[in-house]
C-alpha cells in the first residue's frame, strides 16, 4: 500500500477507541499491507487480544516477506505466547522460513523456539506465497466503499461531552491523590497570559495608509515600540606580520631560559 493510502488506513485506525472498531477499520480496507506497515497497526491496539484480532484482519491483505522484516510484527506482542501464535497466523507469508533462526532474538527460551522450528518446519513443505491480486478501485483510495461505522464515534459532541467529563473526575481523584499521599498533580496546569502584549517593530504607524509606508494593525491595549537597527559590526583589519613572506621567525625562547637537567628530576 503505498503511504498516502496508508497513512488513511493508520489514521482511521489510530482515531477509534475499540479495538473492534479499529479491526473493522483494517478489514474494509482496499489494499495491501507492507510487513512493516502491519508492524505500525500493532502498535495502535493497547493488548494483545487486539493486536491478535488485527492481525488477523491484515493476514490476507499482508504481502509475501522474509523471516527479518516479520520481526517487528512480534516484537509488537508483549507475551511469548502470543508471538507464537502471531507467527502461525503469519507463516503462509514467509518467503524463507528455514531462515528461522532469525526469531532467536525474539524469543528467548528453548520451549518457544521448538515451537517455532516445527511451524517453519511445516511451512518449508508448502509451496510459495500466492501472488496478491491487486484490486483498481483501491488505488490511492483505501475505503472505495466507505469507511465502516463505529460502535462509537470520537468525532460525535455527546462521546466528547463523557470523554471531557470522565477526564475531570480523573482530575478529581489525582488531586485528592496528591492532597493524601503527596503525590504531585500532573493534570490541570494553569498558563498565565499577561495582560498586555507589547509589539517590537522597525516600521512606522501611519493612519490613514499612504507613501507607500507600511502600516501596523495593532490589536486592543498594545503597545508598540520602535527600534533602530543596531550598526553592523565593524570588521577589524587584518594586520600583516613582521616577516616577509617565505621568511620563517626565529624559534622560541622561554623567559629565562630552558630549565637544566638537574630541574627535571
């Protein structure tokens, strides 16, 4: 998928709540998905249970990739168990799975590599990976036939109106947090604005606009003050040496002489 139409897809993705809804959002998705762009969609589930369901929705959309570029696909997961299982939903996809000593790094203990051997094992006895079958209505338009719809939408003002409500008692309870145990209060910084904004400007203030002379609109209670740009710096001459040019100086001699042997021990 090329990364307009991805970027579509992440943002789509990315702006749900519920993982169903985000699972939804990648399988009416026209297209198909780089190993490293199912590798973003992990990340924008918050458990594995989600990432698994996504996952799924991206295996038949997923193109063909090597043992190296599926490692950030189960580096997503947080449990071994559940790279494991990640790994068998994706294997159809590997272009080299003898090459599985790649995924040592992934999972450290023997019982999950034994695991994985015998399910690259089984998938070195198929054939390849099926070319895609590129559908025309989903060039640069990931949703040809419009985007599904969410159980709850972020956009709408009452889920807004509950979200900023549920944010406040958060609030609430930080605070009270903070009043008991001393913790500090992260939420509900308060800015200072002055109440004056002072404008710095080398133009001058012409009422009404004429002469050419550029005019400052100043907003309500400001103030404005002219400056005068400063001279350049002057540049100091360049003062020639005393030796002509080729003639090399004499060598150095400290004050007083270079200190004898005795002085150095």
């Amino acid at each position: 998928m090329d990364p307009a139409a991805f970027g579509i897809v992440k943002g789509e993705v990315q702006r749900l709540t519920f993982k169903d809804d985000k699972v939804n959002a990648i399988s009416f998705a026209q297209g198909h998905f780089y190993a490293e762009q199912v590798a973003q969609l992990m990340k924008m589930f918050s458990f594995d249970d989600g990432r698994l369901k996504g996952l799924q929705a991206c295996v038949g959309k997923m193109l063909p990739a090597t043992c190296v570029a599926i490692i950030p696909i189960l580096k997503a997961f947080s449990f071994d168990k559940n790279k494991v299982s990640a790994l068998e939903l994706i294997a159809m996809q590997i272009t080299d799975p003898l090459n599985f000593h790649a995924f040592n790094e992934v999972f450290p203990y023997i019982n999950e590599r034994d695991r994985v051997r015998n399910i690259m094992q089984k998938r070195a006895t198929m054939g390849p990976p099926q070319p895609p079958v590129i559908n025309p209505a989903s060039a640069g338009n990931p949703y040809p036939y419009g985007k599904p719809r969410p159980s709850v939408d972020p956009d709408d003002t009452l889920y807004k109106a509950a979200d900023r409500a549920f944010t406040g008692a958060v609030n609430v309870v930080e605070g009270a947090a903070s009043m008991l145990f001393g913790r500090p209060q992260q939420r509900g910084v308060v800015v200072q604005r002055p109440a004056t904004v002072s404008y710095q400007t080398t133009t001058s203030y012409v009422t009404p606009p004429g002469t050419g002379v550029q005019v400052v609109h100043l907003p309500p209670g400001a103030s404005v003050a002219t400056i005068t740009p400063s001279a350049p710096y002057p540049r100091q001459p360049y003062v020639a040496g005393s030796y002509p040019v080729g003639q090399m100086p004499p060598p150095y001699q400290p004050h007083g002489g270079y200190p004898t042997q005795p002085q150095w021990k």
